[in-house]
C-alpha cells in the first residue's frame, strides 16, 4: 500500500480532520473532514495561516497556537494544545488539535501534519476543566510556566513557579533580577540559552541549577521556546521548568559511584600489574642469583654476587612496603573519622618538613577561613598535605623561588581543598592519564620514586572522595580534592 493510501485509510479510521503543511504557507492543505466539522464549504474560508489566526481561532488561544504552529512548522517541535474554533453557525467547538505523532501507527511521511479532533464539551466547560487539571499538573509534578514580553518589556509567572522559587505570590519578576534564579556557575548557559531563543529563534530543552529566593540550590529541567506575533516576528519567550532535583542528584551520586568503581577497578589492575610484574621480577633475579652462586666455588666470586642479592633484597622490600601501603589505606578507611582542623594539620606537617621549605626559600600562603574543621581521619589528611607541599617544593622550576596556596572552601554543598604552586608543571597532553598512576614519574629528579601521588588518589578515593589536576608546563599545577 502506498503511503499516501495508508495515511488516508488512517487517518478516515482516526476520525480527524488535518492540515497538510507546505513550505509556502499560502499553499497548506485543509482536509475535506476539517472544512466539514466546522460546516464550512471549502470555498468559504482561505486555507491560510494567517486567515486561520484572524478569523477562525478564538483570541484567546491565538498567541499560544501560533507559537506552536511557528515552532512545529521552522523546528518540528511536535505539540498538543486545546483551541476553540469558530464554526459557520456563529458558535466556537471545542478542538484537540496535535502533530504527526498522534497518528496510530508510522506513516514514516516527511510531510508536517497538524490533526483536529472536535470534543464533545461545551468550551466554557472545557475551559474549567483545563484550567482545574493544569494546576492539578503543575502541583503534581513542580512545573512552573513563564513568559517574558518583549514588547510590554514585562516578565509573568505562573503560582507554581513563585512556590517552586520560594518567592512571595505578589512578586513581581524582572529580566532585570534573572541572573538571580541561576547559580553562578550556570548563569552564562542560561543567558546563552535565553538569547538565541530570542534572537535567533532556537528553542531549548536543557537541565540547569537555579537558586531560590531563600538562597537553596536545585536543578531543574528548563524548556523554552519563542513567542511570534502575526508578522511570525520573535516578541517574547516562553517556558516551563520542572523541579527534577531528588532524580538530578540521585543521578550524579551514581554516575560518581561509576566513576570511583571505575577507579578501584583500575588501581586492581594495576596492583595485580606491581605484584605480577615487579615481584616476579625481583624473585626471578634473585633465583638466578642464587643459581649462580651454586654454580660457583670461587668464595671471592661467591662474595660478589651477594652485594647484588642484598641490592634486589632492598628493592623487594621497598616493593612490598609501597604494596603494604595500598593495602592499609583500603583495611583503615573503615577507621573512626573524627573533626579535624586543617590548621593543625597543616602545622604538624610544615613542623616536619621545616628544614626543606628553608633550604628551598618556599614561600607557602594558606586560607582555611571558608572551611577550617573536616571530618576525616586526621593521618589520612596529613599525608596528603605532606605529599603535595614536598611534590610542589621537590619540583620547583628552577628560575624562581616555590610559591603555594593552599586554600579550603565550600561550593554547592561540597567541600574542597586546593593546592597551587609556580613549578615547572605537567604536559598534560603526555601524561593527563599516568599522572596518578604506581611509580609514574615526569620529571628527571633522582629521587623521584612515583608513589606519592598514587597513594594520595587511593587515601582520597578511598573515603568516597575526588582528586583532580590542572597544569601547564613551566607555569605550575593546581591539585583541587573534593572531600
């Protein structure tokens, strides 16, 4: 069956009358069934747009159906929407009118079409009930609706969006005060949004954080779309904006649980890679070793071969501590955690390390005012400090003298700690995936040994926690822990 056929036979099934859009909106197509429930002969009306909007459609649903017409027609934004129809006997009938995706079955057709379906109420009904079961909605599921006229330079909120935003209902929002319902962090994505919208037309279906008036920070999934007036000239944008906070951080708790099984997964590998790997390799040395000293009745000989078995004897130590240190971290996680000052610990660790930061000329800056106290395991918080001051003091660029900051601060419920200094730096673009990684080293320091940032990520990661880093060679590098 063709699928002109199939869609006749479809839509005579459906009971609808249609409009068959065209690229020239002087040439739609009106169905034979929609001139016929409104009692017009086709002769009667133009099937036009604009003469639709003029003559046809009550006042008060022309605004919004020629927005929906304009945004289905330009972006295929599909929609559904009661209007009331003015019908040859003088009365309005009630329609349910909707896009291509009401039709019960796929035509697959690359045509527009927009179907009427009549509804047996009288509109005044219709119109109550609407009205009774949009509020019901909007209560029911935290949707807010919104519209700011361009041309009375006036912005509207619906009852929910105040009770959502925790504003008073005689408030009166302002595009003026709109930077105030965003986080700061997610203000340019909002007025980036709002101004292609504006000027260019582009609708946009986004997920956002906003900020109540009693300073609570939610997500909220925001959709928008343009306003045309009969000219289809853009005169306002309106919207609506759901409360989809419990499922956004129900979301993002598990992405991060993804991310630290992801991690621990790749700290197994690499663990099972140093016991494989680095123990055999000492073991198989120093069987060869004592094989050989077997072999050999020189006692001189013999001798010599036992500094090298003492030399791989200390290497496999130094293995199985660095080992027994990944081991402890994940068999004390479950320590008691207990209130710690970043100050103290601090102290206790710039005590330790006094003759280095002299020797050095290291000048260190710290700001524990936005976040002194922590509850953490205080020997797990002074061995990451120790570990990223001496990193940032071992591998100071060598024209100039080592400056830290290090800095505590709270950011949208989080709390974070952040470590800076003016050293040589990491190329990012070599080592962005190795820099946390067993006995990873970038630079060519003698006692460079590549444990100490590996342990720090497992002392973090093992406490539900995130470590990052930004660098830039010979500028310096930001660690940045998220508690």
């Amino acid at each position: 069956m063709l699928k002109k056929e199939l869609f006749n036979v479809v839509a005579k099934d459906f009971n609808s009358g249609y409009w068959e859009l065209c690229d020239d909106s002087q040439k739609e197509i009106w169905s034979k069934k929609f001139y016929e429930s409104l009692g017009y002969m086709k002769e009667e009306v133009r099937p036009t747009i604009d003469y639709f909007l003029e003559y046809l459609i009550h006042e008060d649903d022309t605004s919004v159906f020629r927005d929906n017409f304009l945004n289905y027609k330009n972006n295929s934004i599909d929609f559904r929407q009661h209007i009331k129809i003015l019908a040859k006997e003088g009365k309005y009938k009630l329609y349910r009118c909707a896009t291509n995706d009401e039709l019960p079955v796929d035509i697959k057709s690359e045509v527009n079409f927009i179907f009427f379906s009549e509804v047996k109420l009288e509109p005044e009904q219709a119109t109550t009930k609407d009205n009774f079961y949009y509020k019901e909605t909007a209560q029911m599921t935290s949707t807010g609706s919104w519209y700011v006229d361009f041309e009375e330079k006036k912005s509207y909120w619906d009852f929910e969006t105040r009770r959502i935003l925790e504003y008073p209902d005689d408030y009166i929002p302002s595009l003026r005060d709109s930077t105030n319902y965003y986080t700061e962090d997610s203000r340019q994505q909002a007025a980036s949004l709002f101004f292609n919208c504006a000027m260019a037309g582009t609708p946009f279906n986004t997920e956002i954080k906003m900020v109540t008036a009693k300073k609570r920070v939610f997500w909220v999934k925001a959709i928008g779309k343009p306003v045309y007036n009969k000219n289809k000239e853009i005169i306002g944008v309106r919207g609506v904006f759901q409360d989809i906070d419990e499922i956004k951080r129900k979301e993002l708790r598990l992405r991060k649980s993804i991310d630290i099984i992801a991690s621990q997964n790749s700290r197994l590998f690499n663990f099972a890679h140093i016991v494989s790997h680095n123990l055999r390799s000492h073991t198989s040395n120093l069987s060869l070793l004592v094989q050989l000293i077997e072999d050999i009745d020189n006692i001189e000989e013999k001798i010599a071969f036992i500094k090298d078995v003492k030399q791989i004897s200390c290497s496999l130590n130094t293995t199985i501590e660095h080992l027994n240190e990944i081991v402890a971290i994940h068999t004390n996680k479950s320590q008691k955690k207990k209130p710690v000052k970043f100050q103290d610990a601090y102290n206790l660790v710039v005590n330790g390390i006094g003759q280095m930061i002299v020797m050095s000329n290291a000048q260190i800056n710290v700001d524990f005012k936005n976040l002194n106290t922590i509850n953490y395991i205080p020997a797990y918080l002074e061995s990451i400090l120790l570990n990223l001051i001496t990193n940032a003091i071992k591998y100071k660029h060598p024209d100039r003298d080592p400056i830290l900051e290090i800095k505590t601060y709270c950011l949208d419920d989080n709390e974070y700690l952040r470590i800076s200094d003016n050293g040589r730096g990491i190329d990012m673009k070599l080592f962005k995936d190795k820099i946390f990684g067993m006995y990873k080293t970038f630079h060519y320091n003698e006692d460079a040994v590549g444990i100490g940032l590996f342990l720090t990520k497992n002392q973090v990661e093992s406490l539900d926690g995130k470590i990052t880093v930004e660098s830039e060679v010979n500028v310096g590098t930001t660690f940045i822990i998220e508690f």
